[in-house]
C-alpha cells in the first residue's frame, strides 16, 4: 500500500512539473509585431502577395531572429495621408507594435493635392506611427517616397522632371519631420530611380516597383528593423 501511495505522488510531481516546464516554454515562444503603413508601394501593387517589401523584410528577419514576427498591413493603392488617416481610425490599431514603418505621399503629389495638407497630414501620422510602437521613436522607421519618373508610365507622362522634383520636395520634408522627432528616416528613392536602366526594378504594370525593387527596399532597412527587435 505505501508504495502505491509513492508511486502515485510521483506521477502527481511528474505532471505538475512538465506541466511548468511546457507553460514557461510556451512564454518564452515571444512573437515580434510588425505594423506597416502606407499606399500602393507598402501593399505591394502588382506584385505577389508576399512580394512586398513588409512581407520580405518579416521573412528576412524571421531568418536571422529567434522570435517570429507576425505583419499587420494598413495600405491600399492610390491612398493619399487623408485615406490612411481614415483607414487608421476606422481600424483602431493596437499600441503594441514592436516595429512601424510608414510610407506615404506619392499619391498626394500625384493627384495634386496641396502640399500643405501632407505639411499638416504627415506630422500627425507619424505621431499615430510613434504611438502604435509602444510610443518608441527608435521602434519606427520612414521610407522615402520612390520615384515613378524613372518608369515607363513616368516617361509617357512626359513631366519626368516635374514628377522627380515635386517628390524631392516631399522626401525633404518627410525627412526633417522625422528627424525632428528622432524617427530613423530610410532613403529608398535612388533605388527606384535606377528603374530606366534596370527593368527588373519595375512591376509589369511599367510604374510600380518590383518584388527586386522590394528586396533592396528591405536591404537598405534590415540592419535597423534587426537593432528595433533585437
């Protein structure tokens, strides 16, 4: 009888401490949130649906870093700083992001909008950018707007130079703004500025850039989206 008593108070300790050993495992299993916000050129228009670059730069990571991280996506093609706006208040994302990046612009400049409401526009977005990385500004990164003179639709456009300078205009202020608030600011235009001379770097709709494009967007962001998870 008592060493049945014995046996079974084993059995009762085995199963409580796998039981701890599983939980405190499974704790330990921590997934990165990565939350990328944008337009055309953060979803990825005209490339596969894992082409784009938040999907490389989440693989990429996922290759080097222990813990996985999982991609939220707010972006959708032709959105200007108001639609993202929109679209943020109407999703309500959460304040526990690990990593943010924010691209946005082009389609501003594109549709002629005034460039005071992206001067009015872009601050408060990057504020919201700021606030959904648990309020870090080293856990947020800016991605210059690429440059669509440099394809074939920007040339058939035939205001090449009006397209490139108008961007320029953007990308500085994008630049200061984020550099004010001590955001990491990435320059990713002379990437899509090379579109002319290497078709590889544009999709197949001749004005979007490419999954190649997106890979060296990701090359030039790794190294600090790795510092922010690391």
């Amino acid at each position: 009888m008592m060493n049945f008593k014995i046996a079974i108070l084993l059995m009762v300790l085995a199963s409580f401490s796998c039981g701890v050993s599983k939980k405190n495992s499974s704790s330990e299993k921590t997934t990165y949130k990565y939350l990328a916000l944008g337009d055309s050129y953060t979803i990825g228009e005209s490339v596969c649906s894992d082409c784009n670059y938040p999907k490389q730069l989440a693989d990429s990571l996922n290759n080097i870093l222990k813990e996985k991280t999982s991609v939220k996506i707010i972006a959708k093609t032709g959105w200007t700083t108001t639609d993202l706006l929109s679209a943020i208040a109407s999703e309500n994302p959460s304040k526990d992001y690990d990593l943010v990046t924010l691209l946005i612009g082009v389609n501003n400049q594109y549709q002629g909008k005034p460039f005071s409401l992206y001067e009015e526009e872009f601050p408060k977005l990057l504020d919201m950018a700021i606030a959904f990385a648990k309020g870090k500004t080293k856990n947020v990164i800016v991605l210059s707007i690429p440059d669509y003179a440099f394809t074939p639709f920007g040339q058939k456009s035939g205001k090449g130079e009006k397209i490139t300078s108008e961007l320029m205009k953007y990308n500085a202020f994008a630049k200061k703004i984020a550099n004010e608030k001590g955001v990491h600011f990435e320059n990713i235009t002379p990437i899509t500025q090379k579109g002319l001379e290497n078709q590889a770097l544009v999709a197949s709709d001749g004005l979007h850039p490419s999954a190649v494009a997106y890979k060296k967007f990701v090359e030039k962001i790794f190294t600090t989206g790795a510092e922010i998870l690391n």
